[in-house]
C-alpha cells in the first residue's frame, strides 16, 4: 500500500512540475510577444 501511495505522490509532483513548466512557458511566449509588438510600433527614423 506505500508504493502506491508514494506512485501516486509522484505522479502528481509530476503533474504539478508540467503544469508549472507550461505556465512558466505560455508566461514567457506573451512576454516575447508584446516585446515584439513594442519593436515593432517603434519610432522609425528612416
């Protein structure tokens, strides 16, 4: 009965890992894009 509690445990470590991992990546993919709709909207002096 522990190794499955202790699987169990590990799983939703692992769970929580991924789903900490794709908000960190979705966080830093908007970032990027209003970095680059910043760049773009620039003062352009040509």
């Amino acid at each position: 009965m522990k190794e499955v509690f202790l699987r169990l445990a590990l799983v939703i470590a692992l769970e929580l890992v991924n789903a900490v991992e794709a908000y960190l990546h979705s966080l830093m993919a908007s970032r990027r894009r209003s970095n680059d709709a910043a760049w773009d909207n620039r003062p352009k002096f040509v």
